[in-house]
C-alpha cells in the first residue's frame, strides 16, 4: 500500500471514528437552533483570536477575552451547543494527535529528530 493509499484509508477511518459521527450527529442538531449555531461559531472564531494572541506572545485584547468568557457563559446553559463543542474538541484532539504523527514524520524527514 502506498501512502496515498494509506491517507485515503486514514480520512475514511476518521469518518467512520466514533469522535467524528458524534460531531456530525450534534452539528445536525446545532443548526436546527440559528441563534445557538452563531453563538457558537462566534466562540470558536473568538476563542482562536484569543489563542491566536497568545502564541503571538501577545496579550489577547481585552474585549475578545470578554466576549470570549460572555458566550463561555451563554453556551454552558443551552445543551445542544455544549454538546456541539464537547463534541468538536474531542474531534479536535483526535485531529491533533493525527497530526502530530505527521509532523513527527515532516521532523524526520528535515533532519530535526
């Protein structure tokens, strides 16, 4: 098998992961709430601001980390979005550690391990 072969293997098992099917069922239920789909996609846009900043070694502007901890607060009391982002950041984590083994590789292959 060759590794074109092998990424087409790894996208179909990381549809068929169960990380991806609970994201899928609970975005299915996200967008049937307009308002709660937008207060979500807000938070994960304002959220990256925020990180963004911070790996910039900057201080994150102070309204985005307002913004940030308001819509926190808003989501945490409807159920379909926390499931929603509960959903997305184990989705998240498994992309992250997918990742992280192809950069192993990218380090590899440049002569950095």
């Amino acid at each position: 098998m060759n590794v074109y072969d092998n990424a087409n293997e790894l996208a179909k098992a990381m549809r068929e992961s169960h990380e991806f099917k609970k994201l899928k069922e609970a975005a299915a239920v996200l967008a049937k709430d307009a308002d709660a789909k937008t207060m979500v996609n807000d938070y994960l846009q304002t959220a990256q601001e925020v990180e963004f900043a911070k790996h910039q070694g900057k201080e994150p502007d102070k309204a985005a980390v307002e913004k940030f901890e308001q819509l926190q607060k808003l989501l945490s009391l409807n159920a379909d979005a926390m499931q929603y982002l509960n959903a997305f950041m184990r989705f998240q984590m498994m992309l992250m550690d997918v990742t992280n083994s192809i950069q192993d590789v990218v380090k590899e292959a440049m002569g950095d391990k």
